[in-house]
C-alpha cells in the first residue's frame, strides 16, 4: 500500500475563505513531500459548499507543483463533459510540464443534477461524453495531426501543443462510485482506477475491485495497475478528541452532501441507476456504523492502524489509499498533526517505512 493526500473542501465561506482555504492547501501539500506521501490530489465541483472552492483542479495543482518538487500530483478527478476536450487536453499536458512529469489524470463523469443543468449538458448524455472525452484526450496526447469525428466534438486535423513529459501520455485514471461495469470498463481499455468506499458496501466495492483486476489481467495489459481509494482521516493521541473531530466534520460533509444531492429527489436518469437513494442514505447516516465499517478513519495511529489492516485485507495490498486530513473547516495545526501523525506511527505500525519519494508499504 502506498499513501497519498486528497484536498475536499466541503465548506462554506463563512466557516473559511477560499484564499486562507488555498493556502492552507499549499502549506499542508509541502508537509506531504516532506513526510515522503505518494500524491497529493483534488476534486472538480461547482457552485456550493460541496467542493465548489475547487471549479478547475488544474489551477490548484498548478500552484502545488510549483511548492513541491517530488510528490505526484492527480486530478480526482477532471469532467470532461465540462470541458471542450481540446481546452482539457491542452491544460493538462501544460500542467505536466509544469510539474516535471508528476501528473496523474483523473478523469470522473460527475453526478451532481445541478452542475449538468449548469453546464446545459444532459444528464442522458453523461456516459457518451465521458466516454468520447476522454479517448479525445488520450489521442491528443499521443498522437500528431489528430482528426476527431464523434458524437459531440469535430474538428482537426490538430497537433497539439505543448506534448506532454510523461511518454506516451499521463498516468490515466477512471473514477468509479458504484459501478462494476465501469470499473471492468476502465480494466479492459488499461486504465488505472479511482473509488470511494463511503458510497458502497464492502461487498460491492469488492466486487468492483475484482472484476477491475480481473478485466486488466485478461487484456493482456503490461506494467502494475494502480487504484486509489479514498478515506477521510482523523487522528490524534487522544481517542476522544480525533472521535469528536470526525462526529463533527463527518457530519459537515453528509449535510452539505445531502444539500448538493438534493436535486436527486426529482431527478431519474438511467445513467445513474440508485442515484436517487443518495438523499435517504445522507438523511439515515449514522457516524458510529460509518466507523465500525471502515468508511471513515478516526482514532489513535494504533486505531487508524488497525483499520487500514483490515482494509488492506478486504480490498488487496495493491492499492494506494489517498487521506483527506483537512475535512470542513478543521484549524491548519490540527490536520498538520495528524498527517505527522500517520507518518510516524500509522505507517511503521503497518510494517512499512519513509522513503525519500514516498511511503512505501509492504
């Protein structure tokens, strides 16, 4: 296992502005290359307190690549149906260059009514334009004169500029909620894979996961592939005190979520089978069982520890767990002793050690 740190702001501006927010970010992407974390990483979100102080990932990785100088940095993901692929092509072979080769693309459908009504984008069109956009890219980056003809885009012949460092293109990932399809989809074409446990039983998202491996596997696909998964993580030498930090910001996040969602209560799309159940599982959301199943991470390193020992046994040892140690509006002090925290204690306990690149698990 190896880990990484994700950037989720789930807040309102009354709580934190967004320039104190960014350079909060700033300061605890440093402290990650320091403690020799894998990656660090953020979202795409528009218009409320769920995510919406990051619309575009691309400018904040920017600044973090320009602090850092080891540590990968990922989109968690890009929505190409957002974007013209031409534009999101070419920022994210910019950023590349930025970095010195340290991207990692993810690219998500979205599934936020709202953001598709904003966009005036059909929610019925989700799939196709994901699908399109991101094979858009991946041509753009490892192709020259490059003709599209599809179903939402024309144009070229086009070489795009700049090419990217990393050959023959960016490590890609697919995001995956809830969908086993999708996820033997992303094995199958050799992309890497992103999940979030907190929106699937362990059975399903085991069930994803083996039909991903499986899929890569029967392709015949060279090289290791990678999938991320993704845990909020409260951590302090004190039980109680990580316990009620997670009580209240895990609750922050459920109640903006459910607010984000709520247009899933008039809202159906075959595109996004269940989707509708999003708002009776926020309102039914009970922190004790989100614990006691392993969606949340909160305790002593010798908890957290114990946690992700079972993790690594339900889920395989092949996977990169990426923390979000600054949930809500936590104090910058807090989420930085935390993240020293886990590397000190949470990772030697688990068997494994610093490396100057990152932490590398056994």
């Amino acid at each position: 296992m190896d880990f990484g740190v994700n950037f989720f702001p789930v807040l309102p501006p009354e709580r934190k502005s967004a320039a104190d927010y960014y350079q909060e970010v700033l300061s605890l992407s440093v402290l990650a290359e320091e403690l020799g974390f894998e990656h660090v990483q953020t979202i795409e979100h528009y218009g409320s307190a769920y995510g919406g102080y990051c619309p575009d990932p691309v400018t904040l990785l920017t600044a973090i690549a320009g602090v850092t100088d080891r540590i990968r940095i990922a989109t968690g993901a890009v929505v190409p149906a957002f974007t013209h692929p031409l534009k999101l092509a070419g920022k994210l072979a910019m950023l590349d260059n930025l970095s010195g080769g340290r991207l990692d693309v993810g690219f998500g459908r979205a599934f936020l009514p709202d953001e598709f009504d904003w966009f005036e984008v059909p929610m019925g069109e989700s799939r196709a334009r994901f699908d399109e956009g991101v094979e858009v890219c991946r041509r753009l980056w490892t192709e020259e004169k490059v003709e599209w003809k599809g179903q939402f885009h024309n144009f070229g012949p086009v070489t795009l500029l700049p090419r990217p460092v990393q050959k023959p293109c960016m490590p890609l990932f697919v995001a995956s909620a809830t969908s086993p399809d999708s996820c033997a989809a992303a094995g199958r074409k050799g992309y890497h894979l992103q999940v979030v446990p907190s929106v699937t039983s362990r059975e399903q998202l085991q069930e994803m996961l083996a039909g991903y491996r499986e899929s890569w596997a029967d392709a015949g696909h060279t090289g290791r592939h990678r999938i991320q998964i993704k845990y909020t993580c409260y951590l302090d030498e004190d039980r109680e005190q990580a316990l009620e930090a997670a009580r209240l910001f895990e609750q922050n996040y459920i109640d903006l979520m459910t607010d984000a969602v709520e247009a899933w209560g008039s809202t159906r799309s075959d595109q996004y089978p269940g989707y509708e159940q999003f708002i009776e599982k926020a309102r039914t959301y009970q922190f004790d069982a989100s614990l006691a199943a392993n969606k949340v991470l909160a305790g002593t390193p010798e908890d957290v520890a114990a946690q992700l020992a079972d993790i690594r046994e339900w889920f395989g040892d092949d996977l990169t767990v990426s923390l979000q140690f600054n949930s809500g509006w936590m104090p910058l002090e807090q989420s930085t002793r935390a993240m020293h925290l886990f590397a000190d204690r949470v990772v030697p306990a688990l068997g494994g050690g610093r490396s100057p690149q990152h932490l590398l698990m056994v």
